[in-house]
C-alpha cells in the first residue's frame, strides 16, 4: 500500500507507479468516481473522437479491393484514436 501526503491546498500527487499502473501519462486526464464509503476510483480518461473521424478511412487503402473485417475494424480503432 501506498501512503500520500495532503498539501495545504488540498491536493496530492500520485507517484509515477501509481500512474503507469493505472495507464496514466503525462498530460492526459484522469476521472475521479466518489464511491460509497469514502473510497474514490481514479482512471484515465478516455479520449473521444467524433464519429465522423472514421469516414473515409479506407478510401485511399482498399483501390477496388477487398478488405477484411479485421482490416475495417483497425481501421475504425485506428480512426476512434485519432490515428488516421
């Protein structure tokens, strides 16, 4: 178990392991859930993209050929994470 200090502002900071547990990097932002009994669930905050970001994908991939469902699915993952 970890032990944090408080500051006098109210605030801690959460060591890098913790972070790296919990898939946090620098930048990102987490969410705090309050949850019964004074317990708190911090995680990283998804990022979201339009769904729009997805159109058009697999214009310039395919050429008139088919594509996978495995291909169309990374294609729709690599869009939903920004890799376009």
């Amino acid at each position: 178990m970890t032990t944090l200090s408080v500051t006098a502002k109210g605030q801690i900071t959460l060591k890098r392991d913790l972070l790296q547990h919990i898939g946090i990097q620098q930048g990102q932002r987490v969410e705090v859930v309050k949850l019964p009994d004074g317990e708190l669930r911090i995680k990283a905050k998804q990022q979201t993209q339009p769904i729009s970001s997805v159109f058009g994908l697999l214009k310039d991939k395919t050429s008139g050929t088919v594509v996978s469902i495995e291909e169309m699915n990374q294609a729709v993952a690599a869009g939903w994470a920004g890799d376009k």
